[in-house]
C-alpha cells in the first residue's frame, strides 16, 4: 500500500478531496469523513493500536517484517550545501513501518524516483508551519534537499504548490 497523500495537508479542502475534479472510491471518502471527526491525539492513538495488530497478524502469519536498526546519534546533523545519497529503496523500506512512515514522516511514493542519486541538501528543517492546525511546528532530524519538490500525488492528481519534500536523516547518506 503506497501513500498518497502530501507530507503535510495543505488547504484543507484540497487535501480532503473537496476539488471537483477528484474522483475517490468509496473508501477513500469514508477516510477522509473519519479523519474531519476525529482529534490529532484520537487519530494516533488509532494509527498506534492499528500498528499493533498489524505486526500481530505479522507475526502470525509468518511474515513478521524486521525494522532495521536505526543510525547512532553520533552522526553530525546534515548542513546547508551538504551533499548526501538518497539511499536504496530496500535500506529506506527497511526502516518505514506498516504506514509507510518513520518517526512520523511519510516517505510518499513519488519520492523513490530519488533513491540511489546524489543530492544536495538545501537546508535543516528547523521550524514549519503546520496549516491543517495553524501553528508553528518544530522539527529535528528532517532536512529539505535542492529542487526536490512535489508536483501532485497519485491520488489528486497534479499540484502546482511545488512543497519541498521532508527527507529524515536517517534516509540519506552523507558523502565526503
């Protein structure tokens, strides 16, 4: 299952599929009604108990997916102009869980065209401005990567805000 949805919901209307020329099936409309309900802390408490019986059915089934280790802190943060390698789609899986995500941030599928090339990082995300609830967010361990930017997702089709996407840390390697 591939995410199609932005990194961060943008105009509420749009991201919910409220645009007249999204076509969504049946289920994609139950979400998003769900979603318009329910508070951020109900909406990851039921992302939480939903992992959960994911990786029970896992283990279950014999299918029990290992989540790589994660990278030491020991590692100097990325800066401005370094250059980094967006790593492989098996090293970047093997980190996300069953939601497609890491710590949070989606890895959309419009960002694997991007593994195994070198990029440049274009700044550490420090601070965002989270619009679904107007407030300023801090960030830590996310950078944005030079003319990496998301021009629709699958799902709604075509976008022209051109968003930076979120890149963890963890997902690239430094080179140099």
């Amino acid at each position: 299952m591939e995410p199609t949805k932005c990194q961060i919901y943008c105009m509420n209307s749009m991201s919910n599929g409220l645009a007249s020329d999204v076509h969504l099936s049946f289920t994609a409309h139950l979400k998003i009604l769900l979603t318009r309900q329910l508070g951020p802390a109900r909406k990851r408490a039921i992302k939480h108990y939903a992992s959960r019986i994911l990786d029970v059915v896992s283990r279950l089934s014999g299918k029990k997916r290992e989540i790589a280790p994660l990278p030491v802190d020991d590692v100097l943060p990325l800066r401005a102009g370094d250059l980094v390698r967006v790593k492989s789609r098996e090293e970047i899986e093997a980190t996300l869980d069953h939601f497609h995500d890491l710590k949070g941030l989606v890895f959309m599928s419009e960002m694997w065209q991007y593994c195994d090339t070198q990029q440049r990082v274009f700044k550490p995300l420090v601070r965002f401005v989270d619009e679904r609830e107007l407030q300023v967010r801090k960030a830590r361990g996310i950078v944005l990567l030079e003319g990496l930017v998301c021009t629709g997702t699958g799902g709604f089709g075509p976008c022209d805000r051109s968003c930076f996407f979120f890149w963890r840390e963890e997902w690239l390697e430094k080179i140099g």
